[in-house]
C-alpha cells in the first residue's frame, strides 16, 4: 500500500482478474490476442467483468499506451448488433470531454468486437474506498466533474446507463475519468441479465440502477444516470449504500446537513422529482461546498507529486494514500484550468500585437490588494525562503490586478527559475492574472518546465493572447500527439484567431490529432475551412469523414 498518488495509482491498476472466474465470459489470452491486434503490443489484463475485458497495450505507430476492450464474444450472435455496434460506437467517438475517456478507435477482429481507449493512469473510485474511505470534503471535489462529464454526455444525446465507481476512474493527476459511457447499451444489457452480488464482490450494478432501468428498462433517459449519481454520492459521503430505508448522509456523516436536500433529491424514485440535469447537482453542490465552513486545504507538497514522501506507519497510511491524492486534485481544481491546460513544448513566436485585458480563470475573487500587503508580498517574492514565494505569488494569482503591473510582473518573473515546482506554479499563475506584453516570453518558456502543473498554468495563461502566434504555438505542439484534448480546449478557447492553425492539423500524422481538429473546427470554424473539412470528410479515414461531416453541418448552420 504506498503512500502517494502514483503509489496509489501502482497498487489501483489491478483490478482483481482472479475474481473473473464467475463470469461466463473467459477473456482472451495476451498471446491470443496478439495475433488479431499486430498494431498493438499487448501488454496484458487490466480487468473484466460483465460487459467485456480491458487490456492494457501500446499503439506500436504512435508509441502511446492505449486501453483495448474486448466485447464478451457471444453478443455478435444476437441479431443487427453488428449495425448497432457501429451506430453507438461513432456516436461515443464523439464525446470529446476532458472528464471522459476517449474513444480512439473500433471494429471488429475476427469473431471479437473491439474499442480502442484513452489509457488511464489511475484507480476506479472502488478501490479508493477500499484503501480508505474518502472525506465528505474529497467527495465535493469529485462530484462536480462527473457532473460535468454527464451533463456533456446528455446534451449529445447520450445516456452512460451503468454509473457506478468502477465505472468512475481518478487519474495521477486527480482528475476524473469517467469510462464505459453507453457501453450497455452498445452491448444490450438488460436488468435481467445484469447478475446481483457475487461473492467477494462489493456490491453489483443493480445497486446503483434507477428504479425505472428495472422497471421500465426501454423508457430510461438521462435521469436515471442521476440516480446512479446520487447513489455514488451518498456511498463517497457516508461509506454505504442507499439501500432500504436509509437515513439522509448527516445521520451517518459529519456533513453539511444542506447536503441532504441534494443527495435525497437526486435519489427520488419518480424521475420528475429528481434534478433534471446533472449540471443543476453540480451547482447545488459547489454552493455548499463554497460557503460551508470547512478546513484549509492541505498545503501544497514541498516535492513534485511524482516524487515518494517518507513513509508512515499505521493508520496514518490510509489517510495520506487518500489526502496525497486529493491534495493534488484540489491543486488542479483550484487552478480552474485542469481541461486546457497541458505540456507544451516553447516555440519560437513573435509578441502579439495586443493582449486580453481580460483577468485569467485562475484567479477566484477580485480581492484589490491594499499597499501594504502589496509591499509585502513583493519583498516575500525577493526572499531566498522558497514558503514565503509560494505564497506571496499565491497572493498575487488570487488577487485583482491594479497598476502599476509592470513592478509586480518583473517580481514574479524570478520566482518562475525557483527550485521549487509550487513557486513556479504559482509565480506561472500569478502571471496570467497580471500579464502584460513583459510577461509572454516568460511563459512561453514556462511551458518547457518538468513539472505539469507548472505547464498547466502556463498554457491557461497563454490562451488569453487572443491572437494566430499563441495559436499556432499551440497547434505545433498537438501535431506531437501530446495532451490533444487539453490542447484542443486551449484553441477553442483562442476562438477565431486559431481557425488557420487549426486547419494545418486536419492531415495530421495523429489520428486522434485530426480527429480533435474536426471537433474544434465544428465549434470556432468558419467557411475558410470548408475545403479543407470537405477533403477530410472525402478521405478513408472513417471516424476523421464523420466528425469533418459533423463540422461542416455546424459551419453551415452559423453561416
């Protein structure tokens, strides 16, 4: 049992092959498997379950780690599913969300049905609770973002049907996956053949279903994905399930007792009585989560993450395997720009002609600082003490940016060679708040920095230059196969000036690069890029023709 997130990630990857025997299904050997997949090196077994097997491999051409599942075989036998595993297989191709896990690619091989995953480098929320059970204020953290996931998956049409925490994955960087969208229905579960409670199991999918999945299974819709959120809130809050007659969470937790209302809500057996979206349970949620009294979060490690701290001994384990976690999610949550912000190599760029006066997400109030505390944080920043920087640069992201800027951005502007990764973060941060012309070479060179949170920061702040440099900088670093769907946000979010930039990478050698590029062109392209989309929708490439179809609909309907 290790003591940081990525030993937590090393001791979470396995997901218990062994308890396969129950199952009908017998995965397929690696060796199997090796001769159907010459474009894989199959690496071996992550897990299996009802709903098919998972395997971990590496894309041999593009050298990137990929998640193979298997389809149980004998669901090809039942009529039309060939047509209806190709109809639901292009529509989860495109949900392109940073808290979903992608879909590269699919098909069959021989007599197995196939889809070609993201690869995530984590635990299921399973096998963190059964490392320890996690905090209510850890459960906030969580929540929102498989709201964000479900509320995304719904506007596009799309129901997960099976939201459970094996389902729902925590990556090393504490950022949510959630995995398996619509793989019921692509497969045709039924309540009837979803087997209860196996031995040794925790619990078993009809657990956490809507009362209508059972009792009306062909009227589901999107509630009831809130339903089966609600149970996973209550069982993140209180460490059981809502079985029987339960009791509201602060019966059996020290929560806020508001939080009753919303988790009770979203459990009502009348889906007309429970939230209607999931982005209204992720509102309701961050409202109590922002004004109830609640401890300061864990300081920031004074070592990188990827790093092992000392061990502890005893029950001492537990809690750091779960707060060395979540410490580092409330890092990336609390920058607000975890889904844009990624590697990116430096690339040479002339200054934009003018930047955003626009204040940078990162930044939550718009406290003004007083002089004082202004003179004070400036002479923190010029300390040789590596606490009194962080903070001082924490000070200056979290704060409105008043004249002169000049002197505050030539302070952090050191802070950025510190030795330590959290200054460097947040002097990163704190630079996207005050940026002037003065700070974009800086961070341009930010983005070469080892440690991602630094780059993370870096990017969020470069994508207020709204202008085709910063575009294109970013666009050459996707051409890399690097972060795509984090730097894909970045460009939406650089809007119209990226569209030429954007364009270059529709005959990109990355796939998923070109598929990204037809997914940001649908939300910021303009008649400019109709050729270059027609040619794409002409290609061979099948799913790259379908989302260059998809964009071309979008860019003819704003026009």
């Amino acid at each position: 049992m290790g003591l940081c997130p990525q030993c937590l990630v090393k001791s979470g990857l396995g997901t218990n092959p062994g308890s396969a025997s129950r199952q009908d299904f017998t995965p397929p050997t690696v060796e199997e498997l090796a001769g159907l997949f010459p474009q894989f090196e199959i690496l071996g077994l992550l897990g299996r379950g009802g709903m098919g097997a998972v395997y971990q491999a590496r894309q041999k051409t593009l050298d990137r780690p990929v998640a193979l599942k298997i389809l149980p075989p004998n669901i090809g036998e039942d009529s039309g599913f060939a047509e209806r595993f190709n109809r639901e297989a292009r529509a989860l191709a495109r949900l392109n969300h940073p808290n979903i896990v992608t879909i590269f690619d699919f098909g069959r091989a021989g007599a197995l049905y196939y889809l070609v995953m993201e690869f995530v480098e984590g635990a299921n929320l399973r096998q963190i609770e059964q490392a320890g059970r996690l905090t209510p204020r850890e459960a906030l953290q969580i929540i929102p973002q498989i709201c964000d996931a479900l509320q995304f998956a719904h506007d596009e049409g799309i129901v997960h049907r099976d939201i459970k925490p094996e389902n729902i994955l925590l990556d090393k960087r504490g950022r949510v996956k959630v995995t398996d969208f619509g793989i019921a229905k692509v497969i045709g579960v039924t309540p009837e053949k979803i087997a209860l409670t196996g031995t040794g199991d925790v619990v078993g999918t009809p657990h956490y279903m809507a009362p209508e999945q059972i009792e009306r299974p062909n009227a589901v819709d999107h509630r009831a994905d809130i339903y089966s959120l609600g149970v996973v809130f209550y069982e993140l809050l209180t460490g059981e399930l809502p079985l029987g007659r339960f009791a509201p969470p602060s019966d059996k937790a020290q929560v806020d007792v508001r939080l009753d209302d919303v988790v009770l809500r979203t459990l009502e057996k009348d889906p007309g009585r429970r939230y209607q979206h999931a982005s209204e349970v992720k509102t309701a949620t961050q409202v109590i989560a922002g004004s109830a009294p609640m401890p300061s979060p864990p300081p920031i490690q004074s070592v990188p993450p990827n790093q092992t701290p000392p061990r502890k001994s005893g029950a001492g384990k537990l809690v750091a395997i779960v707060a060395g976690l979540i410490a580092l999610a409330v890092v990336v949550i609390g920058g607000m720009a975890v889904f844009l912000v990624l590697a990116l190599a430096p690339r040479k760029s002339e200054m934009p002609a003018q930047i955003s006066t626009q204040t940078s997400a990162l930044h939550y109030d718009s406290t003004e600082l007083t002089a004082a505390e202004r003179r004070d944080a400036l002479m923190d920043l010029k300390s040789s003490d590596s606490g009194r920087k962080q903070l001082a640069a924490a000070m200056f992201a979290n704060a409105k940016p008043t004249e002169p800027r000049n002197e505050v951005v030539e302070a952090l502007i050191p802070a950025l060679g510190d030795a330590s990764w959290a200054v460097r973060q947040n002097a990163t941060q704190a630079l996207g708040v005050w940026g002037t012309t003065n700070a974009y070479q800086p961070l341009v060179k930010a983005l070469d920095d080892p440690q991602f949170a630094v780059r993370w920061a870096a990017i969020s702040a470069l994508s207020q230059w709204k202008d085709t440099n910063t575009a294109a900088v970013l666009a050459a670093h996707m051409t890399d196969g690097t972060s795509v769907l984090q730097t894909g946000q970045a460009l939406r979010a650089i809007g119209a000036p990226a569209e030429d930039a954007v364009d270059g990478l529709l005959n990109a050698k990355d796939p998923q690069v070109r598929y990204e590029a037809c997914r940001i062109l649908k939300d910021i392209g303009t008649k400019k890029s109709v050729p270059a989309l027609t040619a794409v929708a002409e290609g061979n490439d099948g799913i790259a023709a379908m989302l260059a179809k998809d964009a071309l609909d979008a860019i003819g309907a704003r026009q």
